[in-house]
RNA sequence: GUCUACGUAGCUCAGCUGGAUAGAGCAUGCGCCUUCUAAGCGCACGGUCGAGGGUUCGAGUCCCCCCGUGGACGCCA
C-alpha cells in the first residue's frame, strides 16, 4: 500500500461513514490512476461497488461522498463525479511529492512492505536433475524462482528459497555407468553408453577430468567395483556445475536439499509409516498404493513397487514433510508443466498425512519452445541434444535473458528465439530500462555541484506530475507482484517508469543554470527515479548501469 | 479419448479481486541532435480480444459449448 492510496482509502472511509453511516473496508476500496489524464490524478469505483448494499444509484452515492471528501482539502485539491459513477481526484502537489522525501531518506528499502508479514515461506525451483547441464528451458524456471524469491524478501515474506537434488534415483546410476563408459573410452577402450544414459558434453569434460586425476588406475577395475567411484565423483562435479551456471545467471540459493539425505535420514520409511498408520495406504497387484483419490487424485498411487523399491513420489513426499518439520507454514514448488500431473498426487499425499490443502501450493511454469533457425529445437539431456545455459548466457549477456524471461507471465507459451537473443538486439526491452538509469546517472554526475532540494513546490510540469504519481505506486506493485508470485509486473513497471522518465528527460532539462531551485528539485526528483528503477530491476535480477 | 493451461495489432506480449474510448515494445511510415547520453523523444498506421451462446448497470476478464495449440495421462524420474 502507498501512501497516496492509504491517504484515501482512510478519507473515503470518513466519508462513507459520515454520509451513510456504512463501515467501508480497506479491500473494498479500489484506487487507481485513471488511464486518461482528464479523469484526474487518482479515481475510485466505491460508488458503484456499494449500489447493491445502500440500494441507491452509483451517481447519487458518489454526489454524497464527494460532498464530504472536498473538505479534506488538505490531501485532495478537487473530487468530482464521472461517467458511471467513478469519483476522480486530483490532489495537492505536497500529497504527491512526499514520496521523494521516503525515496531519499532510505534509498535501499523503497518499495519494501510488510505484505508478508513475516510469514514463512519454502520456495523450491528448477530441481533439475544433476545429470547434465542447465539448458535454456530451466532459464525460465530459475529466472522466475530467483525474482519471486527477491520479491517475497521485499513483500516481508520470511522466504527460504531451495533446490532439491535429486541424487538417489535411477537416473544417477545410468549417469554414473555413462561417465564410466567415458572415461573407459579416454582410456581407449570400446564402451558404449548405455541406452537410458546420458550423451551431454558435460561428462566427456567430467570424464577427462576423471582422467587426469587417476589415470588409468580404474581401466581394469571390474565396472561393478568402480562403479560408486564413478557415481560419487560424477555428482559431485554436477552439483558443482549447478550451483556454478546458477551463480552465473545470479541465481543463489538459501539451501540445497539432498534426496539421499532424506533417504539417510530414514524420512521415507517414517512417512511410509505414518501413511500406512493413518490408514491411507492398500496393498494390490504386490505393490503398497498411496488413497490420493479420497483428496481428488484421478487414481491411487504406487509409492512402493512390486520389487521393493519406493517411486519417484515416495521420496518426494518425504521430502514435503521435511520442509514442514523445518517450520514452514507454506510451501510454494515451481514446477514445469511437464510435470503438472504430478500436483495433485503430491497435494493428495500432503493432505493425507494430515497437512492443510493449501499448506503447498504448486505453480505450473510453462515450458519455453526454443526456437533456432526459425524452427522448433527439441533438446533432450539424454541424447546430449541441447544450448547449455551458460552458453547461452556468455552470448546474450544476462541481464538480456533473465529480463527476456521474467517479462512473461509463467502461464504463458513462450517462444525463446536462440537466434534473435544472441544478437544483443535492441529488442530486448531491458536495454530501454538500463538506458534510463544510465541517463540518470550522467545527469547526477554532471550535477554534481548542486545540493538536492527538500522542498519541491517547483515540480508542476506534467511530465513531472506523472513521475511522481508513478514513483508512489512501487511499493503497491511489488507487494501485488510478491503475494502473486508475478515478477513480470515488475518488468512492467520497469517500462513504464522507464518510458516517462525518457519522455520526462525530453521536455525538461535537469541542469537549469538560471533556476538553482529548479534544478535542486529536478535533481531529486531524478535520483529518486534512479533509486526507484534500481531496486526494480534488482528485484528480476538485471543490473542497473552507471554508463552504457 | 480424459485431464489441464493457453488463444488479444504483422511479430512478442501487458491488461491490477468485472469498470471510463482494449495498451506497450518490435516492425512499417513521417518529423526531432550547436543544449544533461538519439540504446532517446513526438506523430501516424495497425484489433470482430479464436467462434458462438449466457450471467448484469457493465465482460478481453466470470459460466457453458465448439475450434486451434502446448503439456500430462508409468509399479520412469
């Protein structure tokens, strides 16, 4: 919530009260800067809202709350009354410049809340198997868990972001017998990779690497023997590789959870326990299945098989119970829709262990087509068919890519063209943003010589006005964009502040040599426009340059 | 076939719990640098919001049904 915007809600409150004698909530009051400039600064649809419960006309309820709104004279220069019903407000130039003091007095926290309140929260995304290297399609995964991560950290949110590895499945045994065949062809002799194994690039370099440790020391080992050598070396220089092309693309994270740890920690067999205590288990055809029908699952689930091994979702819902038992009140997983049938298996299992419903929430990111020579590129870690992420980044640059991807809103298909990125095109709307700040930048340094004003009765120009009226919705953007888990209105915020500080920039000149006042408050005005899009675009994880 | 998302300008996408004449970038055309960075500004062109019904003061937004596209439908992970 702003401060204009809570400024009026409070004052349409007073009214509502003083003129129907109606108790008006916060959430039922919606502000907004009307889309055309004639309708005033702010506007409210109050009126229309309240029809159904005061059983009068949306224009007779608006004359009456108009009338007690222009008392406030202090806040609001003039009310009036429009189209449908729409109250519009246009208000006193202190009301707007106030946020410049906020701005300037704590550059670092603008735009933080207290949204969150606190709330702790588990954030888990990418996950991807450390079987091969990051591709582009995990971009938008890590792009939109990282900026989420920023966002619920500024929203107030007490958030844990978490990486979940999973290092005790199938998979990690055919990659361990993939980097054996490796190295036993470094070592010159004929060895296959197996069929389910792994082709990627990475473990020829992790073979190598193998290699120029030990030799040939293991070339006649028996394969078996090897094996848990080979196993052991393999995933550790994945993990490595991870966490490295990760760091890169300035995706960090809180914690990285092991799957084998939760198998050490005996977690699968007391969440197995506890499932079958709790009666939601049966056993049929030799294999232990999971009630996830009674919580709106299409059918039960196997969660140990015929031969005695536990699935996929087995370990996983462990691991659920792990996040919960570290103090979790929610948990939020990122998923690729290729995965999206599994959300309500793992909401089922959750529920039947006696968890609340919406205790995890599962967001579905759709996957990004990759697009190369204007056709269609399927990649596949096994056949090793695949752009790595890091190659991807040392072309584009990273602020292009994570910008590119945090400007989609998860539920859309996107198109990711590998061509156009790696031209450094200026299609790429981020340069338009960075622009702006670099500008700013260079005004402040040329004006180095001046003080900032503290009082700003000169900004009155219109292209001023928009500043500042924008400049106060930050913080109701990041608040809205963190509680729906959306950075992509970041990234329109992003523009538009962009776009009126460039428009700005065109008509007003900052440095003023015959109007120091002028310029004092220009000044401020323009570094608070600086501050303002730098936590922005920190926020998706794009640098702000000084000079480009 | 079933489930689940999506379909908005030539292209890529916004559109805040239903609100005023549906927006932006790119592309196209025309203007603007002796003045703080032209990676910029201004103007123009461009739409049956996939089709059809419904709900109401009001629908791109909610509901139904078609059409199209992606994804998922394993005792794989």
């Amino acid at each position: 919530m702003n401060q204009i915007e809570s400024q009026l809600k409070d004052l349409i409150i007073k009214a509502a009260a003083s003129a129907f004698a109606y108790q008006l909530t916060d959430d039922e009051i919606v502000i907004e800067i009307p889309k055309e400039k004639q309708y005033g600064d702010y506007s409210t649809n109050v009126a229309m809202r309240l029809t159904k419960a005061l059983h009068e006309k949306p224009q007779a309820i608006a004359a009456k709350l108009v009338e007690e709104l222009v008392k406030y004279s202090d806040t609001i220069s003039s009310a009036s009354i429009a189209g449908p019903g729409f109250i519009n407000f246009v208000l006193n130039g202190d009301t707007l410049t106030d946020v410049l003091r906020t701005i300037l007095a704590s550059p670092d926290t603008y735009g933080q809340t207290n949204s969150g309140k606190g709330l702790k929260i588990n954030l888990e995304y990418v996950s991807a198997n450390p079987t091969g290297d990051l591709h582009p399609g995990h971009a938008r995964g890590a792009a939109m868990g990282d900026s989420v991560a920023r966002l619920m950290k500024f929203a107030g949110y007490d958030v844990t972001s978490e990486y979940y590895v999973n290092d005790a499945g199938n998979q990690i045994n055919n990659m361990a017998l993939s980097l054996q065949a490796r190295y036993f062809q470094i070592c010159g002799l004929e060895a296959k990779i197996p069929e389910d194994g792994y082709n990627g690039p990475d473990l020829i370099a992790i073979a190598q690497r193998f290699y120029d440790l030990h030799g040939t020391a293991y070339r006649d080992v028996v394969s078996e023997e090897s094996l848990p050598i080979f196993r052991a070396y393999g995933l550790a220089a994945e993990i490595t590789k991870l966490k490295e092309d990760l760091a890169l693309f300035r995706v960090e994270y809180d914690v990285w959870s092991s799957e084998q740890s939760i198998y050490d920690r005996h977690m699968v067999e007391k969440s197995v326990k506890k499932l079958q205590e709790l009666d939601m288990t049966y056993e049929a055809e030799g294999a232990v299945w999971l009630k996830t029908t009674l919580f709106g699952d299409d059918k039960d689930r196997v969660i140990i098989r015929s031969n005695g091994l536990y699935t996929y979702l087995t370990p996983d819902i462990a691991y659920h119970v792990d996040k919960f038992e570290r103090g979790f009140t929610k948990l939020v997983d990122f998923l690729g829709a290729d995965h999206h049938g599994y959300i309500n298996r793992l909401k089922a299992a959750i529920q039947a262990l006696g968890y609340d419903k919406d205790a995890l929430e599962i967001d579905i990111i759709q996957m990004a087509r990759m697009i190369k020579d204007g056709e269609e590129f399927k990649m596949s870690k096994r056949t090793g068919k695949a752009v790595a992420l890091k190659d991807l980044i040392e072309e584009a640059g990273v602020d292009a890519v994570r910008y590119y991807f945090a400007s989609r809103a998860a539920d859309t298909h996107m198109d990711f063209d590998l061509d156009m990125a790696t031209k450094q095109s200026n299609e790429n709307p981020v340069y338009y943003a960075q622009y702006a700040h670099a500008r700013v930048c260079s005004i402040l340094k040329s004006g180095q010589g001046y003080a900032l004003a503290s009082s700003f009765e000169q900004l009155v120009h219109p292209k001023e006005i928009d500043l500042l009226k924008y400049l106060n919705e930050f913080p109701v953007v990041v608040s809205d964009a963190a509680v729906s888990r959306q950075p992509h209105k970041i990234c329109n915020y992003i523009q538009k502040l962009a776009q009126l500080f460039h428009s700005f920039y065109a008509d007003c000149k900052v440095l003023d040599d015959g109007n120091a006042e002028l310029t004092a408050q220009r000044l401020a005005l323009v570094t608070a426009v600086k501050i303002t899009l730098k936590n922005a675009l920190w926020l998706i994880g794009v640098s702000a340059p000084e000079r480009m």
